[in-house]
C-alpha cells in the first residue's frame, strides 16, 4: 500500500500528482494488464525487439 504524507500548505492536487507518479512507477497497472491475456515468450521478445530498432532508429542520431 503507497502513502503520501500531505505536507504543510500543500494543495491536495500536488500531492495527487506525487500519488500518481509513485503508483506508476511500481508498475501495477502495467503488469495488470499484461496479465489479461497469455502471451508467449516469443511474442514478448519480438514486440521488444521491435521497439528496440524504433527507438534506435528515432533517437539514435542524438548524440549525448
């Protein structure tokens, strides 16, 4: 269970907004819906891969 300690004078929508980010980032709602439906190993990997070629492809040309 997440809690969010409300500080001093702070709105109620800040700290929705703080609510929000840390449920996202446990990743509950991501792994819940991947549950849904079965999906092979090789599916996964291939829609990896996949995004993996897109992102290079998208941001490869940025240099750090």
């Amino acid at each position: 269970m997440l809690h969010i300690q409300i500080k001093d004078n702070e709105s109620i929508d800040k700290a929705l907004k703080r609510f929000k980010k840390k449920f996202e980032k446990t990743g509950v709602l991501r792994q819940l819906r991947s549950r849904q439906a079965f999906q092979k190993k090789s599916v996964t990997r291939r829609f990896e891969v996949i995004h993996a070629a897109y992102k290079q492809k998208t941001y490869g040309h940025i240099d750090e």
